[in-house]
C-alpha cells in the first residue's frame, strides 16, 4: 500500500504514520526525521535545512525532492510506504507525481488528520522525545513512568527545538499558507478521505483502518 498522510504539526501524524507503518509492515518515511537526521550528521542537506527548520519555514523544495526521490526508488519501498511530511506546498505535490508516474506507481489513499487549532499549542509544547530510540511522549497525554526519561530505553527525553511554543505559532502560520492547499490539490483527485483527529491515540487509529478498510 502507498499511503500519504496530511495534518498540520500536532495532529498526531507521526505517532499514527508509525503505527500503521509497524502494523502493515510497511516503510514510514519522515520527512521531518529525515531532516533532523541530516542535521545532526551535518550533511549537504541537513547544512541547507538547518536554518528553515529553525525558522518554522519550509526547507526548499530541491532538497526534499531530492531526498524522497532517492527514498522513493530503493528496493524496501517496493512493498509500499507511508508519507508523513513530505509533500508540503503544491509544487513538492506535483514533484511527487511526477516520480510516481516514473516508478510506475500511484498513492492508495490520501489520509487528512482533521483537529481543531485549539489542540495543537498544548500538543505540540508539550511533546517529548528519546533522541536515542525515537520515542515519542507528552507530557500531559503520554507521560513516561519517570519525568523525562524514556520508558523503552532509560535514554533522556529532549523537547524538539521547533517545539518550543516561539516557534509553534510560525510552523502553523506555514502549514495553513502552503501545506493545506494539498487537501483540496488531493480532494480533486478523489484519494482523500478525513479523519477526525481528536481523541485517544487508539480511537484515531481504529477511525484510520477502518478508512483503509484494514480489519
Ligand atoms: P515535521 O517534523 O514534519 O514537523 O518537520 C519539521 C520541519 O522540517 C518543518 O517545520 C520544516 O522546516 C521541515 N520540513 C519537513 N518536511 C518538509 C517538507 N516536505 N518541505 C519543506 N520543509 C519540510
């Protein structure tokens, strides 16, 4: 299956992305890991990303196409995939089509996360993360059993430095100007489907099978 998910920052698009990635065994490509990962290894691309990822700005568009194209064509995506992050504007939307129609290949189903703007400050301020094993907590919703260190692997949690609630209000300025014209670029394709996004973790799941008509 080929799967693309939509949501603004804080909907919960990872946490989900993840799950149906383990659930389907199938590969979950991040663009927002993939780019912290660049960063932390100090590649060419996570050089040019740095200081957009830093500003709430969308990183340009010719670093991540590039970098799903060369996701998009290795032999563990075959089986399928999810994309979480990646197309963010028109332009990444249209770049994406054009490498698909190349793979030979086509998106199953669109995704669109659908949470009210009033959730996602707390969502997103309040989430945690191992920097070890990509854990992800909340400090209010999913608390680890111990403040600040990570269940699975005894690791420290850190907060994100995009989440920081600076920023916060920049990244979803971003998402409403150039990442939302995507539902209705996807709408007119007809593979879009909504999901309500609020609710417990399990609940948004079970709504997100049942539109994938997953049993
Ligand atoms: P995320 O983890 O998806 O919230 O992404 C974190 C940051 O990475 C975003 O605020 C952007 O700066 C950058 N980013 C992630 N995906 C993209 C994309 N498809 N296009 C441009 N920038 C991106």
């Amino acid at each position: 299956m080929r799967i693309l998910f939509l949501g603004p920052p804080g909907s919960g698009k990872g946490t989900q992305c993840k799950k149906l990635a383990e659930k389907l065994k199938i590969k979950h490509l991040s663009s927002g890991d993939m780019l912290r990962e660049a960063v932390a290894q100090n590649s060419d691309a996570g050089v040019q990303a740095k200081s957009f990822m830093d500003a709430g700005k969308l990183v340009p568009d010719p670093v991540l196409i590039a970098m799903f194209r060369e996701n998009l064509t290795r032999p563990d995506v075959h089986g399928g995939f999810i994309l979480d992050g990646f197309p963010r504007n028109v332009a990444q939307a249209k770049a994406l089509d054009e490498l698909l129609q190349e793979l030979g290949a086509s998106l199953d189903s669109v995704l669109n996360l659908l949470i009210e703007d009033s959730f996602l400050t707390e969502r997103i301020t309040g989430r945690r993360s191992c920097k070890n094993c990509g854990a992800v907590y909340h400090i209010k919703f999913a608390p680890p059993k111990t403040p600040d260190v990570c269940d699975v692997c005894g690791n420290p949690l850190i907060q994100r430095s995009d989440d920081k609630e600076e920023l916060v209000k920049k990244r979803l300025e971003t998402y409403r100007e150039q990442t939302e014209p995507l539902i209705e670029y996807y709408d007119l394709r007809r593979t879009l489907k909504t999901i309500v996004a609020e609710g417990e973790p399990e609940e948004v799941f079970a709504r997100i099978l049942e539109a994938l008509r997953i049993v």
